[in-house]
C-alpha cells in the first residue's frame, strides 16, 4: 500500500528521504518464519524483558517496543514471542543499506533499520524524489520480502516525521510550501527529539501542539526552556532544522564489506545473463571499492531462487584485491560449483568482505606477469568514468544491455 504524498514539490525542493524498515524484527522473523503470516508476533526478551519489535497485527493489541514483555503477554496472549534474530537482522540490515547506496552516496545511518538519504545528485538519473522513494520501497520488498516507509521532504526533521505517517509500506511527501500545514495541527511530543519530559514539560506551559510552539515569540520559549532547547523547539516547529545530512554507516553498520544486488525482471536460468549480471554488479563493487580506498580477499556470492530461497558462497582469495576481473573470476567460480544448470534465479548478488586500506595491501607479482594490467585498466575506466559519466568505458559484454 502507498500513503499518498501531501502534494507534488519541484525535485530539488525535497531531496532528503527517510527510510524506516517496518517492525523490523518482527518483519524479519515473519519472512524466516513464513507460517506466521497474519499472526501477533512479539520480538523480545522473555521474563522481565522488553519488547523489541511487534508486527502490525501484535500492534492492534496495544503491544509496542520498549513495553515489558509481561505487559505484551497480558495485552495479547495469543502472541507469538520469538527471541532476536541478531546475525539474520545485520545481514538484512547490511542488505539494505547497499540499497541505499545505489540510490545516493550520501547515506546517514541512524540504526539498522533507519537512514537518511540525500538524493539531490540522483534525480537527474532517477527522476523526482517521490519516485525513488517509490523504486526503494519497490526494491526492498522484493528483495528483503519486508516493508520500508519512505518520507521525502527538504529538512532531516521533517522527513523523519513524514515517514512516521506514511507508516506501514508507505510514501509522504511534505513539500516546503506545505510544511507548516503539516507540523503545526501535531502534538509536540511528535516532533523529533521531544521526550516524555520535555512533552510534559510544554504541555504545562500550554504549548500543546507544535503551532502553539512556533507562534511563541524566540525569546520567551528560551526563557522557559532553555537557550539551546528554545532554539532548536523553535527550528523544528517551523520545519527549518538541518537540511544538511552527515554520511555514515551508522554504529550497528561498519564498512567491513561492500557489495550490490540485482533482481532479474524475469527468472532466469540462462548462464550467460547470470554472468553478465555477475559482471555488472563486480564492476559496480569494485568500483566503491576503489573510490572508498579498500580492497577485500573474502568473495561472496549470492542467489535467490524463484520461490524465495538464498543461498550464499564464499571464496577467500590468496590477496585483498579491488581488480574486478579477480571478483567477477570468484564468483563464476562459486556460480559454477553450485551446477544450478536448470534452476531459475531470482536475483544474484556479490559482496567483498575483510576490507582493509588499500594502501596497506603489498601485492607479490608473479614470474612472468606484466608490471602493468587489469589494476592499472580499472583505474584508468575509473578516471573516464568520472569525467565522462558511468556509461562511458564498461566491459565489452555489457555494451548495449539495459543497465548501465
């Protein structure tokens, strides 16, 4: 389902795009666990615990994160309580952050599950923000099998606020001419950052919705709570708070590995678009690898068959490398091993892992090898690449194919 935006806004307007993972824990648990479908599911802690996460239908019963989990089993007993699922979760999580990143690199992680995105470089490639909001929500779904919401607006603070009511697999677009029509009916306590607390607080002083706190002259609202506090209530009512973002990986998410996915439009069991693919997204790897000045010895390959089935295989190389005729020969090589001859893929993916600086990897040349090759090659790809665009060198292979 996809919450309609609050109106249409000129693409350099909105360029900041929140994504939030729908329950996430729980969304996850539900995809391993497909028998669970359409039932209370409670991620958490047993005994004294708390609730992590509880899908939509767990939801409806008043459970919540942060809720003890004897309260959760009190509000809807019929609950299914499974624990975190960490290592599925990062995987997941690392997954859909390589999503991101396909979309822009301006990429501000906040968790595992959330992320800002700066798409004002993208849209000239992509289209208007609300539709790479739509291809993300559009994506991760079909690759993850869970849901993300997606609000698109001009400042961090107000996208955060739209992709909570676009919430559950929905997009709202706020544009600046629309923004304080959208902030100023809402409770303080919704605006980011605003605890219990400081939402009593306010409440005390009669400043009850988020207008009442933009319509308090700067001064008395500093007097009241603070300079600092007054400031930024004041810059988060009016919707002017940073438009700016930080790109990181965020604390749950180092870059310890890069890698790319792509799901075929059609099944496929056609070994020569399967390496082709394989040699696209190399290529597309390789070269973040490169520009982030990593290189990796640990190769993984990934397949998704048509009826949702993954496997992944990897290779460690003897070298860290970022040549990608090395990662694309890795994982043919594992694609081989797999003798998948008649069985139809979905999506295949490749990741290099145990990144290290590139500066720190000594490669030994062999008796016989040319001083100068496939290294020296993609750095100069690389350098045409930036000055004449992606589409301007590319392996011979993928010449005239949809992707660049």
């Amino acid at each position: 389902m996809s919450s309609a935006g609050t109106g249409p806004a000129p693409a350099t307007d909105t360029p900041i795009l929140h994504v939030d993972m729908d329950a996430f824990y729980a969304s996850v648990a539900v995809r391993e666990r497909p028998d669970l479908a359409g039932r209370p599911v409670v991620v958490g802690g047993g005994g004294r615990g708390v609730v992590l996460a509880a899908n939509y239908v767990a939801r409806q019963y008043g459970v919540r994160s942060g809720l003890p989990m004897t309260r959760a089993r009190r509000l809807c007993p019929d609950a299914v309580v499974l624990p975190p699922d960490f290592e599925t979760v990062t995987r997941v999580s690392a997954s859909v952050m390589e999503v991101f990143r396909q979309m822009s690199p301006v990429v501000e992680a906040i968790s595992l599950d959330e992320a800002f995105l700066d798409v004002r470089g993208s849209v000239r490639r992509l289209g208007p923000p609300s539709a790479i909001a739509e291809w993300l929500r559009s994506t991760i779904h079909d690759e993850q099998r869970i849901t993300c919401s997606v609000g698109v607006a001009a400042t961090v603070a107000v996208a955060k606020l739209a992709s909570r009511r676009a919430k559950p697999d929905g997009v709202v677009v706020v544009p600046p001419a629309l923004v304080t029509t959208f902030l100023h009916p809402l409770d303080v306590g919704e605006l980011w950052g605003v605890g219990e607390k400081t939402r009593a607080m306010l409440h005390r002083l009669g400043l009850v919705t988020v207008g009442d706190v933009a319509h308090t002259p700067l001064r008395t609202l500093q007097r009241a709570v603070g300079d600092h506090l007054g400031r930024e209530l004041h810059h988060l009512a009016w919707g002017t708070d940073r438009g700016e973002l930080a790109p990181r990986s965020g604390p749950h998410e180092p870059d310890r590995s890069m890698g790319a996915d792509e799901t075929f439009s059609r099944d496929t069991d056609d070994r020569d678009v399967i390496v082709r693919e394989l040699l696209r997204l190399s290529t597309r790897v390789t070269g973040r690898m490169r520009s982030a000045g990593v290189a990796g010895r640990t190769v993984t390959l990934k397949v998704r068959f048509a009826d949702f089935t993954t496997l992944t295989r990897s290779r460690t190389l003897p070298e860290a490398t970022d040549v990608t005729v090395e990662v694309h020969q890795a994982v043919t090589r594992l694609y081989d091993a797999l003798g998948l001859q008649r069985a139809r893929l979905r999506l295949v993916g490749v990741r290099v892992e145990g990144l290290v600086p590139r500066a720190s990897v000594h490669r030994q040349l062999v008796l016989g090898e040319r001083e100068h090759g496939w290294a020296e090659a993609d750095r100069a790809v690389d350098r045409a690449t930036r000055r004449f665009g992606a589409a301007a060198v590319r392996p011979a292979s993928l010449v005239g194919t949809r992707r660049a």
